[in-house]
C-alpha cells in the first residue's frame, strides 16, 4: 500500500492484522508508544487525516491513501506545535512515556472539548502525574523558569526530546537482525512440570530456539533488588520445573518475529503434575497448607516480633482503648512502558543490556553471579524508563534475556505485554493489619500493638523489606513508650508481591491512622489534636522496632508545620450543603527515612569540557522521577552556573563503578548528594587551579557561568579548560555517597468527602497534602511528584484492586478491566510545603517520591468516617462497598 506519514510517502505490505502502531514503529517513529495493545491507554496514539486514533487498534491497511502524522512530524517549519510549547512550558510529563500520545490529543481538541477534558481525555492515561501538570499544560499555563539553579522551576532536560518522541525509551532502538522472545505461562498455580515436548515449536520456521527448566542455570536468585543480596532470599530460578503461581514462565522461545515466538509457545506441549495450591495467607499458615517451598519449614517467609517497653501493662493501664484490623488489597504498578529489556552480544563477547529497570548496577551484578560471568562482560544502560514506582527493582526479564542471547548468540528483546505486566510481575503486598491502641484519660498515647499478616505470595523477593518498612515508620511517627510488633509474610500460591511505592507503609498507615481516629472519638478529641498530643518531636527517639538501624536523624522535622497547613486549609473550607449528600472532613499523616537502612550507595562524576559545558554521570536512571532535573540544578548551582550548562548521563554500568539504584527515593538525597559534592569538589579544582596559574589568591577566585574570574583576570572556561589540560590536570569531581546518616520525611493529607446513601458514590470535595520535602529543589516537580502519588493512592483507595479466579490467575490483566485513575477521576491537589532546610540532604532537600501515597487511604476512610459513621476497614472503597452500609438504614 501506498500512504503518507508525516508528509512523506511511503509504501509498505503490512502483515495481515497488523495494526497501525507497529509498522509506524517499523518506520523508525518511536514517538508512537505501545503501552497497552488493547486501545485504552492512548500511547499511541497519532492523526489520520487530521483525526486522533489508537494506533494500535487501528488496522495498518486502512492507512493505505491516507495522511497520518505522528509525534514527530506535529511541528512545523515554524516550530513546535502550541500543544507541544505547551508541555514543555507547564512540564506537562514525568516520565513521558504517555506524554506523545497526550500531546496527539490535545492538539487535536476543539473548543468544546477544550471545554470538557475530562471527557476529551478519556483515551489517554497517564500514571504519574495526577493530570495536574497536563491540565496546565492544555490551559497554557507556563510553571518553568530558565534561570537560577536550585529552588527554581527549571525545565527537565530531556523537555524537548519527550515532546518531539525523539527522547528514547528502552525499546525505541533499531537493531539488526534482532530475534523476539515470548514466554509460556503456567495456567496452573501449584505444579510440577514432568515434561515439555519441544519438536513441533523448534519445527516452526524463524524458531531460534527453545528453552526449558533444562536451559536454565542451576543458581536461585532474588527477583528483588538491594544493595546486599542477603537482604531477599534465593529462591527463584530462571525456568523451574516447580511451579509455584498461575503466571509463572514455563518455557520461552525466541524466533525472528513475535508472531512466530507466540506460535512457539502455541505449539509446546507440556505435562503437568497439578499439586494442592493454597492462595489464602491464613490458610497457608496451617500446619497442613501445601507447601510453597519445600526447602522452608512453614509458609513464613519473615517474622518481626518485637516489643519496645510493656505493652501488657500500658494496655492494662489505658483509658481508652481501640482495636481494629484492616485489609489492603494486591495493586499494580501500572507504569505505562512495560517490564522489559533487549541484549546482544558485542564484537567483544560481552553482554550489552538495555533495559527498563531501576537498578542497572545491581541486575548487572545478579546476572554475573548467575550465569558466572565476570562483572565487566555485561554492561547495562538505561533509555529513558517509562515508569516504574518500585516495580523495577526487580530483575523480572534480563535473566531469560541473557539466557536466550548466551543459547543464540543473537541480539534478542523481550517486552512484556500489558497482560504479562498484570499477571505475571509483580504487585503491592496485600496486608491484614491488626492494630490495638491505648491511651490514657487526655488521649495520650499508652501502648500501640501491630499485628501484621502480609501476603508475600510465590516468591519472597522484598518480604522481609517490606514487612519491616511497613512497620517501623508508621509506629516511629508516635511518641510512646510501648510498642509491640508482630509480623509475619506469607508465601501462598499466588503472584509474587514486591516493592511498591512507600514499600508496606501504606498499608500500615490505613490501619494505625484510622485507628488514631477512632481513639481520637472516645477520648473526645479532633484528629488534628490528638496527633499534635502523641506525634514525635524532633529529638524523640526514631526506634520503634528493637533492632532497627540506629542511623536515623532528625536532619529537619517539619511534620508539626505539615500539620498546621492541613489545618488552616481544611478550616478555610467552608461545608457545603448538598441534598442527599453528607459532607465530612478527615486527615491522615505519614513519616518516612529518606533513605532505605544498610547503606545506599552513589557515585558522580562531573568533567569540565572544551566546550565550557559540564558532564555530569550519574548512575541513577530517570523513570519520572525528575532526578535528570535536580542533579542538573545541583550541579548548576554548586558551579554557578546554569543548569542548560550541565549535560547528563545516567544510568550506564559501563561509565561508573557502582550505583545501588533510584529506589527508595534516593535520586535526590542519595544520587543528588553524590552529585553536589562532585560538582563542589570540581568548583574548588577550578578555583584553586585558578589562584595557582593567575597568582591570585583564592578568596579573589570566583566561578561564573562561562568563566573563572582571578582577581581583575576573566577567563573563560574554555581558555581555562585548555590551559589546566596543558598543565596535565584533570577537570573532574568526583562524589561518593553511603546512604547514612538517614534522615526522617513527614505528609499530611486532609480530605472533605461528600458520599451519597442512595448510591454510595464518594465525591472528594478537597484534596489538600502538605509534604516536608525539605528545601524543595524544583517546586514544579516536587509538587508533580505529590500530585502522582496522591493520585496512584487515591485509585488504590477507591477502586483499583487485581482481581483472581479460582485458579489463582489474575482475572483482569487489562487497562480496561483493571481501573487505573483517569483524567476524569482525580481532583485538584492543594498541595503545601513546610518550611524546612534539611542538614543531611543535598541543598537541604529531602526525599518525596513515595510518601505522598502513604496517608491517603486512611484520611480518605477518616472522612467517610465523619460524613457517615461508617468505618471502611477494606480497600477499595467501592460505590457497592459503601452503599452496602446505608442498605438497611
Ligand atoms: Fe504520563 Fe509517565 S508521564 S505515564
């Protein structure tokens, strides 16, 4: 067929059912994402004749005469498109990858649907940014400045390159010659696999190759990954034949198209022996449960038992006492690029690895260790990383990429499917949480008890991790002197749990900050003063779990400032009176270390080059997290200079020694740090150097931004450059960060609901978050942070959960079944920084990427509670759930 594609002719034979998307990304247009298959998530989506359309569900046929214009041909000989000036000017985007599609839209609107967006954007999800920022964005408000460093709303470097779909994701790379894998599944959740007869799948021509549990190494691995490997338990294998959930790989084959990978799979026949499964965690601590790992002598994958004080006799003591328990259900990551990653082997015979994840360094050192390989034969870099919210700090596909590559010899990609990503990473630890709280005659705090049961599933990567996280922060935030905790993860026959952001605390905050209201009612006090009664304050102990890491300070506190904003922008809301409706207001707060225990480790380097411009490499990859941004900031400033000045590279195990990844909100407190102390240590060579050559003294040495100055001397950074190269000196700084002293981070969320009897409808009427984020390094980010998390939280408040059969499979494993917050679901977030400068982190910042999600459930349940009486104790808070409570009023 003949058709045009951003005003160039083209002719193609598209394959019969090939969509649209596809062979637009044939043609070299990766602006086109894929982040669903199924038409729902809007990535791809491009004009046809002048009209937005889902490529994917677009057949590439009917292109045929047409004129279809994606991304990358939407600006103009005159520049970009307003739409696209637009997101760059409200930073419209954190990690982009929905960015082009939204974009496709928005500059396709008319009045009226610029009128009606939550109707016009339907098609297009974004995961992380509430839509706040795209919203400014499609209105023309402009947040950036191009200006001073820190403190400012600098624009993200990669701006240009996410709104043009020229900024390249994982799989926006051409290669030669690249073969596709695709993964068999086990339908079955409890099964040993007695044999896989391959001879009909190898018939298949462009079958590479097949592998099996016979392919596979012998090593068990953690999916999980953390700066000690010790951290998680080995207990996974590239292919087993022990299956332990529905969704676990069988088999893989590899072929020269995904249309034949998937034929592959169709066509391998595999006996299984089907074994007693158990899915429930109670169930699965039964002394006679089916076992999920036979090496283990229960189902208890990790324990905390732990008492600080008497808990018996505060308990005894106590005036008030309230008890509860609370369930939080399994939730997606729901990034929009997909787990995935494509290798190949260079002239050298090693290993080169592009992929999605979080934590390059560490899956470089896992997959050394697992297939024996020297650590300098794989080299993993990051594209850009379209998302990832903890999911990807799992090396959930490099281990049977490298598998398949070493078997063929043959660069190879695997991309997971939006249905994979659902039924077969990994999820949120679903929590029961049992909490009692006592407190005396004032309201005062006597004794808090934990109870925790968390559903850790097939696998035990993060049980211990997130059980504990879960735990410690959640009790710290109070000052008393009783604490007891007992906690168990349990394996059950299911998906295995993992890193989720806030990593188990938003769980436990549902249930203690409900729980504090429900005190708060019998000791007759507000929310707000009954927190203000029992919070910690600065120079508390920061110890609620007996042998916690002692290296937490109180490098800031701002939880008493957090709460004070909540307050005065609740109470500056008036009620209002809507019939059939019932108005209530409710608050939750939140604490987090801003860093994870047992050290985090960063290293930057950043170089003068001829061009006067700074080279910065940092090893923490950009998922949306904004750290491109800050560390250019960081450096600026420490270099007086601007940020357009500083060019990044980022998460690249080939040009750094060691980098434990961006997890745990440290791609400002930890990477950021390593990066100020670089860009410092290089401004003191320069100056120093500068004294020495001018024969000034170095109280008269100053750096600008293209220039040194020595006393009355201005030389500029490129004559500087060549004459320090001509001494032999190297213009280089270099920073190295540990991860400790840890510093504390506090959120306050405060709502006003209103919920209808005769529906059970919940309408959030105010949606306000104060965050200590310390000294905010990029408002417009940071605020874009608190937006995403707030908005993720408030889907898995309301309606987000993954659904099972009776097989134990993920029963809705789609965008369209499995709600994620669209444009038309979430509210304004008011949201409100305290005052602090924070001592141990970079420019007196703080972390805040995973702890806005933290409070939300809780304050949520907390306002229903006030509108209705009615405590919900389970999320979701469905319509049904709700109206289930007023049925028999
Ligand atoms: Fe929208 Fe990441 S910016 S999905």
């Amino acid at each position: 067929m003949k058709f045009h594609v951003n005003g160039e002719g083209f002719e193609a034979t598209p394959a019969p059912g090939q969509c649209l998307r596809t062979l637009l990304r044939e043609l070299g247009m990766f602006g086109v994402k894929k982040g669903c298959d199924a038409g729902d998530c809007g990535a791809c989506t491009v004009h046809v004749d002048g009209n937005p359309v889902h490529s994917c569900l677009y057949p590439a046929i009917r292109a045929q005469g047409r004129h279809t214009t994606t991304i990358e041909g939407l600006a103009n000989k005159h520049g970009l498109h307003p739409a696209q000036q637009s997101f760059i000017q409200a930073q419209g985007f954190q990690c982009g990858f929905c960015t082009a599609g939204m974009i496709m839209t928005a500059a396709a609107l008319n009045q009226a649907q610029l009128a009606e967006l939550p109707v016009a954007l339907k098609g297009n999800l974004c995961r992380c940014t509430g839509y706040r920022a795209i919203a400014d964005a499609i209105a023309g408000i402009s947040h950036i400045k191009n200006g001073v460093a820190c403190g400012t709303n600098v624009p993200a470097p990669a701006s240009h390159g996410i709104v043009t779909g020229t900024e390249r994701f994982t799989f926006d790379i051409e290669i030669d010659g690249l073969l596709h894998l695709k993964i068999l599944r086990s339908p079955y959740a409890h099964a040993f696999i007695t044999a896989i007869d391959t001879a009909a799948a190898l018939a298949i021509p462009g079958v590479a190759a097949v592998l099996t549990y016979e392919d596979a190494p012998p090593h068990k691995f953690s999916t999980a990954r953390h700066q000690d490997p010790a951290d998680d338990r080995p207990d996974t294998l590239v292919l087993d034949r022990v299956i332990r959930f529905a969704g676990q790989r069988v088999a893989a084959v590899v072929a020269i198209s995904e249309k034949i990978a998937e034929a592959g799979c169709n066509a391998l026949k595999v006996t299984y022996e089907i074994l007693p499964a158990v899915t429930d965690p109670h169930d699965a601590l039964k002394p006679d449960a089916p076992r999920v790992h036979a090496d283990l002598p229960s189902n208890i994958s990790a324990t905390i038992d732990s008492e600080i004080g008497d808990i018996k006799t505060a308990f005894a003591a106590a005036t008030h006492i309230y008890e509860g328990t609370y369930h939080s259900q399994r939730i997606q990551h729901a990034h929009l690029e997909t787990h995935g990653a494509v290798g190949w082997l260079d002239e050298t015979g090693t290993l080169r690895i592009r992929s999605s994840t979080q934590t390059p360094f560490l899956t470089r050192d896992a997959l050394a260790t697992l297939f024996e390989l020297p650590r300098d034969k794989i080299h993993i870099a990051c594209g850009r990383v379209g998302g990832g919210f903890g999911g990807k700090q799992e090396m959930l596909v490099e281990d049977i990429l490298v598998l398949a590559i070493i078997k063929t010899g043959k660069p190879v990609k695997y991309e997971m499917t939006r249905a994979e990503q659902f039924s077969a990473s990994t999820s949120r630890h679903p929590m029961e949480v049992y909490v009692k709280l006592g407190a005396d005659i004032n309201g005062v705090l006597t004794g808090i008890e934990l109870n925790v049961l968390s559903n850790t599933g097939a696998y035990a990567n993060h049980a211990a991790g997130v059980l504990f996280h879960g735990c410690n922060e959640s009790l710290t935030i109070y000052r008393c002197a009783n604490k007891r905790v007992t906690a168990r993860a349990v394996h059950t026959h299911t998906l295995p749990s993992g890193a989720f952001r806030g990593y188990g605390l938003s769980q436990t905050n549902f249930a203690i900050e409900c729980a504090m209201d429900e005190l708060a009612q019998q000791a007759g006090l507000n929310p707000f003063r009954i927190r203000r009664l029992n919070m910690i304050r600065e120079g508390d102990p920061l110890i609620s779990i007996s042998d916690n890491p002692h290296d937490v300070e109180y490098g800031s506190y701002g939880l008493d400032q957090c709460l004070d904003l909540a307050e005065q922008a609740l109470s500056a809301t008036p009620m209002p009176v809507l019939p059939g409706w019932r108005i209530g207001r409710g608050i939750a707060m939140g604490m987090i270390d801003t860093i994870p225990p047992r050290g985090h480790f960063s290293t930057s380097i950043i170089h003068l080059t001829e061009t006067g411009d700074y080279e910065l490499e940092v090893g923490s990859a950009e998922f949306g997290n904004g750290t491109s941004t800050i560390h250019a900031q960081l450096a600026a400033t420490a270099l007086s200079t601007l940020p357009a000045h500083i060019k990044i590279q980022q998460a690249n195990t080939e040009r750094l020694e060691h980098d434990t990844g961006a997890f745990g909100s440290t791609g400002t407190v930890v990477a950021g740090l390593a990066t100020e102390r670089a860009a410092r240590a290089l401004a003191s060579k320069i100056l120093s150097l500068a004294s020495e050559y001018f024969e000034v003294s170095l109280e008269l040495c100053h750096l600008h931004s293209d220039h040194v100055t020595a006393g009355n001397l201005a030389i500029p950074l490129t004559e500087f450059f060549l004459v320090a190269k001509s001494h032999g000196h190297d213009l280089s700084g270099t920073g190295h960060v540990n991860g400790t002293p840890r510093s504390v981070a506090f959120n306050v969320q405060a709502f006003q609901v209103a919920v209808c009897p005769a529906s059970g409808k919940i309408s959030v009427l105010r949606n306000i978050h104060a965050a200590d984020a310390g000294q905010v390094i990029n408002p417009m980010q940071c605020r874009g942070q608190i937006e995403g998390g707030v908005a993720q939280a408030l889907g898995a408040a309301l309606f987000e959960q993954m659904l099972f059969d009776e097989t134990g499979a993920v029963s809705n494993p789609s965008f369209r079944n499995y709600h994620i917050p669209a444009f038309a679901d979430l509210p304004h977030t008011t949201v409100l920084f305290a005052d602090t400068f924070d001592c141990l982190g970079p420019s007196g910042a703080k972390s805040m990427s995973e702890s806005p999600f933290n409070p939300i459930a809780a304050a949520l349940s907390n306002a229903i509670r006030d509108a209705t009486g009615i405590r919900l104790t389970t999320t979701p808070f469905s319509a049904d759930t709700v109206f289930s409570h007023f049925i028999n009023e």
